[in-house]
C-alpha cells in the first residue's frame, strides 16, 4: 500500500516535498522567538499563533505538487528532520504524531471538500485544519490546558493557521502565471 502511494510522486514532487519541510523546520528556531514575545505574556502557547508560518509549507507544497497525501509526507519529513536534528521543537518520539497530524488533517480537509489548493477557501481551510490539529496534538502530550485556555489556544491556532493557508495561496498565485512555469490554476497541479 506504501509502494502505491509513493508511486503517485516524481521526483520533483520528493525534492520540493523535502525542501519545504527543511524550510519550515529551518525557520522555526527564527519564528519562535519572535513570536513568544506576544503569547508569553498572554499565556498562549506560542505555537498555536507561529503555526500559521509552520502549516503554511505543508498548504504550499499541497498546492505546487497537487497531489492527495502531500501535506502528510512533509509533515512525516518534518518530524525525521526535528528527531534527528534535535532543534527547537522537538517532541522526541512524539514529534512523529505532532508533526505528522497537522499534515493529515490538511490533506483530509482537501480530500473532503474535492480541493487541491486551488482557491483560497480550500487553502484557508487546509492552514487551519493542520494548525488544529498541531495545537490540539502538543496540548494532549504536554500543556493539557484545562477546557476555557484550550478553546482560547484553538480559536488562535485556527485563525493563525487560516491565514497561513492563505499566506501560501498567495505565494502560489504568481507562480501559476508562469507561462511556461508549468502550473495551472484550472487544474490545480503541475504538468509534468
């Protein structure tokens, strides 16, 4: 069954799955920070607001290959690259749930509505499913925030990781007008 799904990818597909995930786990330890200095005070988990950076590869690269599944294998590299590396953001082996659901749930919210990242509601939803999901997976192994700071934590994510899918919708735009480019808006995937 794993030999099937991996069969729908070029190589193309593997290297720019591999580069975004590499990008959103390189901009972490700068994004962090940053963004601790707002929650900090407000006892937000930081994560739940930068999610929106963070989801946004995983909505991106959904949206340049065009492919069912591609949300989840960035997220799958994201966590090998955060267990082996041992950046910020390391869950240990928890990483393998945290990192992976965010991309599950983006590309089941695709599968659901019949979308690829071809608008910005579709992208919209797929940030904000994916930022949930990551939110609600590191409340459940580490902060258990009781019921009301949770609802708060979840609102914020869902709104942070909305606008991070539409961040990469609005960065995939430019690049379907490539002529030659080889992206079509009509078919919301890459022309091989």
């Amino acid at each position: 069954m794993w030999h099937k799904f991996m069969d729908r990818f070029t190589m193309r597909d593997l290297i720019i799955i591999a580069m975004l995930a590499a990008l959103g786990i390189a901009l972490h330890p700068v994004i962090h920070p940053l963004v601790q200095i707002i929650t900090g005070p407000l006892f937000i988990p930081t994560g739940a607001v930068a999610g929106g950076l963070y989801m946004m590869w995983l909505v991106l690269g959904a949206g340049i290959t065009g492919k069912r599944g591609t949300a989840t294998l960035i997220g799958i590299v994201q966590a090998f690259l955060v267990l082996g590396t041992g950046i910020i953001g390391s869950h240990g082996a928890m990483s393998l749930l945290t990192y992976t659901m965010p991309g599950i749930m983006a590309d089941l919210g695709l599968l659901v509505t019949g979308h690829r990242v071809c608008c910005a509601p579709c992208a919209f939803l797929a940030g904000l499913l994916a930022n949930v999901a990551g939110t609600a997976m590191v409340n459940l192994v580490y902060f258990r925030l009781p019921l009301i700071p949770l609802a708060l934590s979840l609102s914020v994510a869902a709104l942070s990781g909305g606008l991070g899918g539409i961040l990469a919708f609005e960065i995939l735009r430019p690049l379907w007008r490539f002529k030659k480019g080889v992206f079509h808006l009509e078919k919301g995937k890459i022309d091989d």
